[in-house]
C-alpha cells in the first residue's frame, strides 16, 4: 500500500482517493487496487491528480492559518476543527476563477468577497460557539480595530460552564499572506473580568496589520475558576470560544 511522504499528512477521500492513517503511518489508497503509480500517471487519472494537489495545497493553507494564530487555536478547538476547516477551505479554492484547475489557490480565491464570507462566523471550538455562548450583540467595526459591548454584565451576557468564576476576552487581528506564508498576529490588551452582576463597558481595539493580503480578525473567550486568588484554566479549555469575526 503506497505511504504518504511529505511534511503535510492528509486524512479523507476525494474523487475516490482515501487517504487515511493507521497504527503504521499515513497511507493512500484507491478502490479496486489501482496503484499509486498508475493514479500519478496514467492520463485517465488527470483529474484525480487535480484533485489531489488541489486537496495538498488546502491542508496546507489551512495548518498555516491554524498554527499561525499560535495559543489561541491551542486554547480553544474540538477534536475535528481540522477537518472542518479543511472542508471550508475546498469550497474557499473553487472560488478562484482564474487558475487551472490543479493550481486554484486559496490567495486568490479570497479576493472575492463570497469567500471571505464563507470563512466568517467559523467557530474552532464546535462545542462552546459564539453564538451561543455570547448572549449579547456586539460593535465591531472592522476598518479602524474595535470590538465593544455597551453596558455589559458578564452573569447574563454570557452562558458560563459549571465551576467557572471568570472569563478573559481576547479581540486579535492576524495578517496572513497564504504565497509566502508571512504573518503577523497582533491582541488588544485581554480584559479579564468576574462572572457577577457588576455592569462594565467591554471596549477591546488594536492597531490592524495592513501589510499582509488577508486580515483575519479573532474572538477568544476563556472561562477560568478562581481559587485562593489564583485563576485556573476551566478543564482543558472545552468551553472556550475562538471565532472568526471579520476577514478582509
């Protein structure tokens, strides 16, 4: 059975190609036995090969956006967050009208705004999503870098967890250039807060990378329990939120 090599390991099926792991290693393999030699250059697999560059190159754009936001995927993503970008990620390249197919690129694709649409609202962390979690509406406006929520009570406004006593807001814009890998993360100072009935004015802003092609702007929101003055991190971050507000 032929064995995946590379730096990116890729896990699915497409146009009937699996690529899977087992106990030994990453594998490829196709229905009826065809061989990997045959898959690359037999010509009646020409758009099975298509489909299999296509399919390297999004888990790539993909691991580039997941590890260039560093901690704040670490702290909040579900045990299929990479599957599910990845499945954005193949609708986002179909967008790019201009290449062969084979070569359509996430960078392009994203210069249409429909697939900056697809990519906002993405929440990591299936389990604890903003639309959930976050009673409240928000202003958020993009071009100058603020995020804010007017007369916010923390014990109302958001769903807490069992055992939770505080939770940190982290509003983040990260600047990401898929050709060249290039990127720039920058946070607005955390507010952190107890989970009571205290109103407060949640007002986040931070100065927007501007010299990167794409502009991903971010919300995490951690539950901590408090004890003897010291905050915990609430079991393993389960219920945090990490979503994509804005992509510009």
């Amino acid at each position: 059975m032929p064995r995946q090599k590379g730096l990116f390991k890729i896990e699915g099926s497409i146009d009937g190609v699996t690529f899977y792991r087992n106990a030994e290693g990453h594998f490829v393999r196709m229905a009826g036995g065809v061989s990997k030699s045959r898959i690359m250059n037999d010509s009646a697999f020409a758009r099975t090969r298509e489909n299999i560059s296509e399919f390297g190159n999004n888990a790539k754009a993909a691991k580039l956006l997941r590890d260039a936001m560093g901690t704040l995927v670490k702290n909040a993503k579900d045990s299929r967050t990479s599957n599910r970008l990845m499945q954005l990620f193949n609708k986002v390249k179909n967008l790019d009208t201009v290449s062969p197919r084979g070569q359509r690129k996430i960078s392009i694709a994203l210069e249409d705004p429909v697939a900056k649409n697809f990519l906002q609202k993405f929440d990591f962390n299936k389990r604890a999503q903003l639309s959930n979690v976050l009673r409240r509406t928000f202003d958020l406006d993009p071009s100058a870098g603020t995020f804010a929520i007017n007369a916010f009570v923390p014990a109302q406004d958001l769903l807490k967890p069992e055992g939770a006593t505080h939770a940190t807001v982290i509003y983040a814009a990260l600047g990401l250039d898929f050709d060249t890998a290039e990127s720039d993360l920058v946070q607005a100072l955390p507010v952190n807060f107890a989970l009571d009935n205290v109103p407060q004015e949640l007002s986040l802003s931070l100065d927007l990378p501007d010299t990167l092609p794409s502009v991903f702007q971010l919300l995490l929101i951690e539950f901590f329990q408090e004890v003897n003055t010291v905050q915990y991190p609430l079991n393993n971050g389960t219920f945090n939120v990490l979503n994509i507000l804005n992509v510009s």
